[in-house]
C-alpha cells in the first residue's frame, strides 16, 4: 500500500477491470455501450463517489486501460483516475481485488471496490455508503429488494482478508462473516445487482 496523503475525503476507489469475459466471448468491457464502451458507466459511478482517486485494476487486456484513460480525459478527471497492473489477473478476482489493494493509500478511511461490468450503479449512493460507514461499522454495502449489490465500501481493518482472497471469487462470505459489522444502505434501483455477463444482456441498458 501506498503512503502519500489520501486527500480531504479520506476515501479511496478500485474498479475492477482485469477478467477475461469468457461468457461473454472476449472484449466484454470495451463492448459498444451509450456512445463509448461498457466499462465507461463503472468509471462514472467511480468518479461520482467522493472518493480522492480512482484506480482502475487492468490485466491482458492493454487497450482496457486505454479505454479508461481516453474516458478519465473526457470527465476531466485529470489525475484521479490511475491505472494499475494485475501480473495474475489469469488466477481470478481475488488477484485483481489484491492489486487493487495493494495501491490504496494506508491512511485511507476507506476503499469502494466497484466492478467494471456494472453500469447502473446510482451515482449518489457512494455518498451514502460513506456516511453509514462514519458510523463505525467494517464494511457498507447497498441492498435492493433483500439482496446485497455492489459497490461495497470496506474500512481499514479488512483491507488484510481482502489482500489475502484466493480464486476467482469476491468478498462475498467475508461479508457475510461480518453480522453487524456490515452496514447495509437501501438503493433505489436494481443498478447494485445488475452485471453484463452476456451479449444479450446488454439489450437491458
């Protein structure tokens, strides 16, 4: 981790944009998608949330970073928005979530993990996240219709488990471990739960 200073809102972003997309056939992220490519609607959300940097998580795929780099450039995003390199990427989400990490600064309150194949997450709920997270508890997530989405907002003291994830999988039981520890924050749409797995789903957007 990092040690240069973690700006005014103390609060740190992933996008995690570094898998394959093999049930989508390849090329899942840069698939045409509202006038730019479908990767571009996480990094929106992502730089709507107050976080102070974005650091969006690549793997085999150079031109993913491209695509995040030439969208930072039309935001204005300026230098918030970094990329970082998943060396084992092949190995699943948990080596993409570990580089992430491993680049959040260390005096950060918080990180938002985002995924790079949800394009709908409401831009005003990062802020909500971070204020339940002020509370005191671990870990804030959405829900929607009883069902825990996406983005989730993890404190300091799980950033060592996240780091620690092996496969391809997410912090899923993590947060379930967590009981009370875990707040969760009502979203107003289906945008927390919705992910592009394939083609056909994009019909959705």
């Amino acid at each position: 981790m990092t040690t240069e200073g973690a700006g005014l809102s103390g609060l740190e972003a992933i996008v995690l944009a570094a898998g394959s997309g093999s049930r989508f056939g390849g090329g899942k992220l840069l698939a045409p998608w509202r006038g730019g490519v479908l990767l571009d609607g996480a990094l929106a959300a992502a730089l709507a949330s107050p976080a102070h940097t974005v650091t969006v998580v690549w793997g085999a795929d150079p031109a993913v970073g491209e695509a995040a780099r030439s969208f930072a450039e039309r935001a204005d995003a300026g230098e918030r928005l970094r990329l970082v390199h998943a060396p084992r990427h092949a190995e699943g989400l948990s080596a993409s979530l570990a580089a992430g990490i491993a680049a959040v600064r260390e005096d950060a309150r918080g990180v938002f993990v985002f995924l790079g194949d949800m394009p709908r997450i409401p831009h005003d709920l990062a802020a909500q996240l971070a204020a339940a997270l002020d509370a005191g508890p671990e870990a804030a997530a959405p829900t929607f219709q009883g069902r825990r989405g996406h983005p989730v907002l993890f404190g300091p003291a799980l950033w060592p488990r996240l780091a620690a994830l092996s496969g391809d999988r997410g912090a899923g039981a993590l947060l379930m471990d967590l009981g009370e520890r875990l707040a969760l924050v009502p979203a107003p749409d289906d945008g927390v739960l919705f992910d592009v797995d394939r083609p056909a789903d994009l019909g959705g957007l």
